[in-house]
C-alpha cells in the first residue's frame, strides 16, 4: 500500500525540526529489523514521543505503526493523520480488537510501537510495564526493540505548557539491541527484562544528554533523584488519592 499520508508528515516533520533546530541524538537504529516484524517500545515521557521513536527507525528505512488510545483518531485534525498513517487505535474497555489488529500487523511483517507505561510518566522516570508488548511479540514470533527518549518532555509534556518557541532543544534517542520473546518465558518475566533494558538505555541518554542544569526556576524536566523539581512517583499517586 502506497504511504500517502506517513512520508510527507514525515519530510513536514523534518522540516520544522530544522526549523527548530532541534539537536537530535540518535544511536543504535542499526538495532531496528530491516526487515521482518518487530516491537518498538519505548519509555513515554512526552506527547510528541510517537514522532522521535519513529525517527528512530527511518535509518533502517522502516515506518512504525504506533498503538494510541483511540480519542486521538477521533480528533478533527489528529485523526485522519493517525489512520492515513495506519496507526493502531486502541479502546482501553475493548482492547481485543486493537490486540488483533497489532498481531496482523507484526504477522505482515510491520513495525508496532508501544509505550508499555500507557501514559506520560509525569515524573519522568519509569513507571511500571504492562505486558501487552512482550505478549504481542510472543505471540507474532517477533523481537523486542527497546528504546529510551529524553529530551522530548521539554518540547510539550503533561503539566506543562507546550513550547514550541523554543530552539536549539537536544533530544537524545537511544536504541538498545533487540530481546529475543521467548514463546516458553512467562510474559511477566520478560517484561522485567524489557524495562531493566529501557531503564539502561534511558539512564544512558541521560548521561549523554548536553544540559547540565543551571537555572534553577529550569528544573522541573528533571527528574528529584537527577536534582530536578519533577514530581516524585509517590508525590503523584499521593495527590491522586486525596
């Protein structure tokens, strides 16, 4: 099937990220199947994550079909983008049908992308990992591809204003080598291993990222234990209690 939709929001993409000039460091797409199916996942820190992890693949000349909840495909602009792009809605109270559809599209030899903490982690840390993607993987007898964002939350996050107005902002991306989905391994288990990967790619592109915190009214894209003002995990699920 022809892209007609995917390639140009690409190229538009790339042009407002020049625009932007926004310092993208990608390492490890060499990871990415060329060919074949695969699950992508990636920590979620940002709404603007689906576009950096599928630029992750465009060296290894791969489009990834992401999975979103499917309030996005019914926005008036969003929408006809998500579905020319042939991204994956997903119905949260009847997800079997997007699971199905994942699964055909792994089978077809498509790239699926999956944020496994379902939403923006607000603290930009790791929350907790379904099993939907190793499940997926397992059950399509593909790989896993974990990758790690971090800079994105500075573009537009949960919380926070968009600023777009901002340039010269770095994103770090980092790609880690694929896991094997063992049909014979409890999906549980492999996704622990999963997200200890992500974690370690993760805390690389924090390392690696060029932004040394000197303002300090500039803190809250960091995380506490970094010496940022972002929300700890307890500090969030403690306000959604009260």
């Amino acid at each position: 099937m022809a892209e007609l939709v995917y390639r140009p929001v690409i190229g538009f993409a790339r042009t407002l990220f020049k625009a932007w000039d926004l310092k993208i460091d990608c390492q490890g797409s060499e990871n990415i199947p060329r060919t074949g199916g695969a699950v992508l996942v990636s920590n979620h820190i940002s709404y603007l994550d689906f576009v950096f992890a599928g630029l992750a693949a465009r060296p290894q000349k791969r489009l990834v079909r992401f999975m979103a909840k499917d309030s996005v495909f019914r926005h008036k602009i969003s929408g006809p983008l998500m579905r020319g792009m042939r991204h994956i809605p997903v119905d949260r109270e009847q997800g079997e049908a997007a699971y199905e559809h994942a699964l055909n599209s792994l089978r077809s030899g498509e790239v699926v992308g999956i944020f496994p903490e379902a939403t923006i982690s607000q603290s930009f840390t790791l929350k907790g990992f379904k099993t939907g993607a190793a499940r997926l993987a397992q059950d399509a007898g593909v790989p896993l591809v974990p990758v790690a964002l971090w800079g994105t939350q500075r573009l537009w996050t949960k919380g926070q204003p968009r600023n777009f107005k901002r340039s010269h902002i770095p994103i770090t991306i980092r790609v880690g080598e694929a896991v094997e989905a063992a049909r014979d391994q409890y999906a549980g288990v492999l996704t622990r291993r999963l997200r200890e990967r992500v974690q370690e790619l993760l805390e690389a592109a924090q390392r690696a990222y060029p932004v040394r915190l000197k303002d300090p009214e500039d803190t809250w894209w960091v995380p506490a234990h970094l010496g940022g003002t972002a929300p700890t995990q307890e500090a969030l699920r403690a306000a959604e209690a009260r």
